[in-house]
C-alpha cells in the first residue's frame, strides 16, 4: 500500500500569502514531489481556515519513513530560509489502509 505525506501550513500574515501560493506552486512543491519520489502531489489552502494551506504527497513505499526522513532534510532547511518563523508548518505521515473508489 502505499503512503501519504501531509504538510499542514499555516501563513499568518496574509499579505504573505499570494508570495507564499507562487512559491510553492513554481518551486516547492514539484521539488519535493521529485526528492520525495512522490507518485502524486497536490495542495490547496483550507476552505474554513484561509490562512491553512495543505500539500499532499502520495508516497510508492509501504514504509516510507527513512526516505522521507533523508529527504526532508534540504526541504525543511530550504523551507526555513525562505519563511523562516513566518510560516508554521506541522508533517504527518499516514499509511494507507483502506481506499473506496467510486464505481461508475
């Protein structure tokens, strides 16, 4: 099965926001989706919590754990030296264990 990786966002300030978006649609999130070897990545700001953005990325490894540990590394230094404390953030890492799909 395979594994998903949350990245929970939260841009306080938003006159930091549309910087924030450009960034992470142009150079974040497809770097992360190529060092994470990501099947699939995808984001979107919360539609109750507007100053909540969220980045999927749909991982290929049953145990993903040591990769994303090594990978996260240069991402989380070169989150840190672009938002700094102006941008929090929160990860989790969940194992897919049961997936419906709708039938047409």
């Amino acid at each position: 099965m395979t594994a998903l990786f949350l990245v929970r966002a939260e841009v306080a300030d938003q006159r930091d926001r549309e910087a924030f978006d450009r960034w992470y649609q142009e150079d974040h999130l497809p770097r992360a989706a190529e060092v994470l070897s990501a099947v699939r990545a995808w984001r979107g700001w919360s539609d109750v919590g507007p100053s909540i953005h969220y980045a999927f990325y749909e991982l290929p490894e049953a145990d993903p754990l040591p990769i994303i540990l090594d990978a996260l590394k240069g991402l989380v230094a070169e989150f840190d030296r672009v938002w700094g404390t102006r941008v929090t953030r929160t990860r989790e890492i969940v194992g897919l264990k049961q997936l419906i799909s709708k039938v047409e």
